[in-house]
C-alpha cells in the first residue's frame, strides 16, 4: 500500500495522468483454469487499488474466450455493477484470448449491456475475422458509440501489427484504421467528451516482426511508438479542423 500511495504522489507531482491496465484472468491470456468469480476478485482488488492510485480510469482485458455468451452477459453485467460501486470507469478492451476477442460476440454482449464502454484496439478483430471490417455489413456503430478510448496499433489480416505503419504496402490497412478512430472522435464530441485519450501500442512480444535466423526486428519498437503518436497527434488536430 505504501508502494501505491508513493507512486500516486510522484505521479501528481509531475502533472501525470495513470491509465491503470488490468488482466482480470491473471494475464494477457486468462488463466484457464480461473473461474468467473475469480475474475471478478480480480478486478475488485483493482478498484480497490484504484482508490489509492487515482488513474483516470481502468483499461480492462477481461474475461475469456471460452465461456458460453451466457456466462458473458454475467460476467460483464456483475463486472459493470463492481464498477459502479466502485466510482471508477472500467473501460473493456477488445483482445484476443479475452471474453471481446470478436466483433460480432462484442455486439451481442452490447445488445444486452448497453451501459459497457470499452477500448478500442481493433486490430485483434483484423486477425480474428481475416479481413478488414470495412464491408457493409460490417456494421460497428453501436460499438463505436460505446468506446472511450483508443489503442493505436495497426493490424491486418494475418497479423495484430504491420511491420512498420509507414511504408506504402499497409496504407490501406492504416486508413481503415484512422478512419474508424474518426468515427469514434465523431462519436465522442457528439457524447460531449471534450477529450480524448490514445495509446501508440506497438509491442515487442511477438509483435514486432523478427528476421529469420537472427531474430533481429525489421524496426526499432521506440520509433514506431514514436511514429504513430506523431501522426496520430497530427490526425487528430486536423481532423477537428473540418
């Protein structure tokens, strides 16, 4: 407890905002040994931490992939109401391996709580469903009108991230993704939200493409976090313009 409340200090001190993450399988892949109500445990240990550390909010990669839709609608409607009495926003991230591994059981689960808000880091979906979600029917209104916060990496439809955002090769997956954090933006401002928050989230831990033999990375992992906080930090401040 002392660690935290320390840590809470220095971060005021230098005028920092905290998102705090929490796994509430254990991990970023759940314990699969771990039941329902041990998830729940989880998050409220983090909401009572959470008192302590003061982030602006909670980013959760909860539940897991395997439970029945059933068990999906109790998890996330007990996790909201631990939430609620908690007095800290809970933010649901859209994972792999995490209860919000797909864009259709995400909808579902809204049709029936439509009070969750959830991170946006579609690029877990590009891998699940093989493809960019950027056909007609691909219809993900009812999700981007509930995300309160965005997870910039860029995936496509073999992989959660392209080697590198910049080269020519991955445009197309870039501008789908831009467009759909436009649409959130949009979405947003229209909510009255008067900020809003995004995390680069380029990672090294199988992300980062290797080369063979060497494992050597194709690019640094600092400059393309760089990178996409530059550019979407530019994105941003025109789109607001239009």
């Amino acid at each position: 407890m002392p660690v935290m409340a320390s840590a809470a200090d220095s971060l005021q001190q230098e005028g920092l905002d905290f998102i705090a993450v929490v796994f509430t399988g254990g991990d970023v892949i759940p314990d699969q040994s771990w039941t329902m109500q041990q998830h729940l445990n989880r998050l409220q240990g983090a909401l009572d931490n959470a008192l302590l550390m003061k982030p602006r909010f909670l980013n959760l990669l909860a539940g897991n992939d395997r439970w029945p839709m059933g068990q999906q609608v109790e998890f996330f409607g007990r996790a909201q109401e631990l939430s609620d009495a908690a007095g800290v926003l809970c933010s649901f991230e859209t994972h792999r391996a995490s209860s919000l591994y797909s864009p259709l059981v995400t909808l579902e689960l809204i049709a029936r709580l439509p009070q969750l808000r959830f991170t946006a880091d579609i690029c877990h979906w590009i891998v699940v469903c093989e493809r960019l979600l950027n056909d007609t029917q691909d219809d993900l209104r009812t999700f981007i009108d509930r995300v309160h916060h965005v997870q910039a990496g860029v995936g496509y439809d073999q992989g959660p991230q392209v080697p590198h955002p910049a080269t020519p090769e991955y445009a197309g997956e870039v501008a789908f993704h831009q467009h759909l954090w436009e649409a959130v933006w949009a979405s947003q401002r229209a909510r009255g939200y008067n900020a809003t928050t995004l995390t680069p989230e380029f990672g090294p831990d199988g992300y980062t493409h290797l080369l063979p033999f060497t494992k050597a990375p194709v690019a640094d992992l600092w400059a393309l976090n760089l990178h996409m906080a530059q550019t979407q930090r530019s994105h941003s401040h025109q789109w607001t313009k239009r």
